[in-house]
C-alpha cells in the first residue's frame, strides 16, 4: 500500500470535510458538526498549516 503524508492545502478542504462528515456519521453522540470545527480552525490566528497534514493513497 502505497501512502504519502504532506501538508494539507486549500484543495484539500472539501474532501478532508467530507472523510470527518462520513468518519461521524454513524458516532451517537456526535452532533454532526465535526467538519464545521476543523474549518473555524483553519480559519483561527493560532491555526499552524505546517502541523495540517493528509495522508494520500494513490
């Protein structure tokens, strides 16, 4: 199995906030509100984009 880590960028977004929507999905006591918090803190001053890395499955 062929996996890269790198650094999260803007393209990423969208499909990175579906994968928390669908991991949440079926968790009882989630509110189904995850994704929404990784974008408040994407968008926060103490938001560090070196430390927002995704795992790419080619």
């Amino acid at each position: 199995m062929d996996i890269s880590i790198r650094q999260e960028k803007g393209a990423d977004y969208q499909a990175v906030e579906e994968v928390i929507k669908r991991a949440f999905a079926d968790v009882a006591i989630s509110d189904k509100t995850e994704h929404q918090l990784v974008k408040r803190l994407r968008s926060c001053e103490a938001f560090i984009p070196e430390l927002s890395l995704v795992a790419v499955h080619e």
